[in-house]
C-alpha cells in the first residue's frame, strides 16, 4: 500500500453531469420530480377533457399552465445541470492519502478532509461525488482510479461515507 496516490484526468460533461446527480444536488430528478409529472399530467388530461365537455376558455389556460409548469420542472433542472458541467473545472490533479485528497489547479491547491465531506456513489454511472466541506463538488470517476490503488482509495472514500 503506497502512502498516496497522485493521477490526473479530464471529466467530460457528462461525467460531470452524471457527478451532480449522484451528489443529490438536483432533487427533482429523483421520485419527486416523477411524482410531480404524474400529478401536473393528470391535471393536464383533467383540464382538457373538462374543456372538451364544457368549452370553457378556463379549463384551456389551465391545462397550458400545467404544461408550462410540467415543462419548467423536467427542462430546468437538466438545463442547469449542462450550464454547470460547462463551466466545471475538466483537467483534474489528485493526490489522495488516507484522510485527505488535494486537488492541484493552475492557481491553487485544495485541501478536502475525507472524514468530512459528504461522498456519494453511483454504481450505475460509477462516478464518485464529493461534496467539499468549503463548498463544491469533486467528481472522481471510477475509470481514472490508477489500477494499483483502486482497491485502496475505495477503501478511504467508504470509510468517510459510513
């Protein structure tokens, strides 16, 4: 076991996009964000089908402002998520030890205390989220994790989220 590990990799856009959403970052994307689709859409049909048995005007400007709200909610978030993954820091350096990881950037260096920050896993996307103690977001895929050390910085970023 080394005392640390040091490697560098370039996070696409949808590596970040795929880091904020296993933060939690963006709650509407989850069971929320599913249960109010369901509820604007049967407040859609119930507006249109009262329009088409009544003709009133009213049912009709219902229905759109539930389509525009049903809109807002399913484009903005995901909108949001692609302005940020653009503006992201993409060329990362790390060097992770037991109980810290430094982030190297072209003006500075950042400390992040493992047993302090929030780390969140998704097995489906296998990107690690690590939301910094100062604030910010480090996305770590797995794919960059240096082969002879993966077993090990696992083993550091489990340990800080149990």
């Amino acid at each position: 076991m080394a005392s640390y590990y040091e490697f560098s990799y370039i996070l696409t856009e949808d590596e970040i996009v795929k880091g904020l959403k296993a933060s939690g970052s963006y709650k509407s994307m989850g069971k929320r964000g599913i249960i109010e689709t369901v509820i604007l859409a049967a407040f859609t049909v119930f507006f249109l089908v009262s329009y088409f048995r009544t003709g009133q005007v009213l049912d009709v400007v219902m229905s759109g402002v539930c389509i525009l709200v049903l809109t807002m909610l399913n484009l903005i978030p995901r909108l949001d998520m692609r302005k940020q993954s653009r503006k992201g820091q993409k060329d990362v350096m790390l060097r992770i030890y037991p109980g810290k990881i430094f982030i190297y950037t072209k003006d500075d260096t950042i400390t992040i205390d493992i047993a302090k920050s929030k780390i969140c896993y998704c097995k489906k996307d296998e990107v690690y989220a690590i939301m910094m103690e100062q604030g910010g977001i480090l996305v770590v895929p797995e794919r960059v994790l240096p082969a002879e050390g993966r077993s090990d910085i696992k083993a550091y970023f489990k340990q800080a989220d149990s």
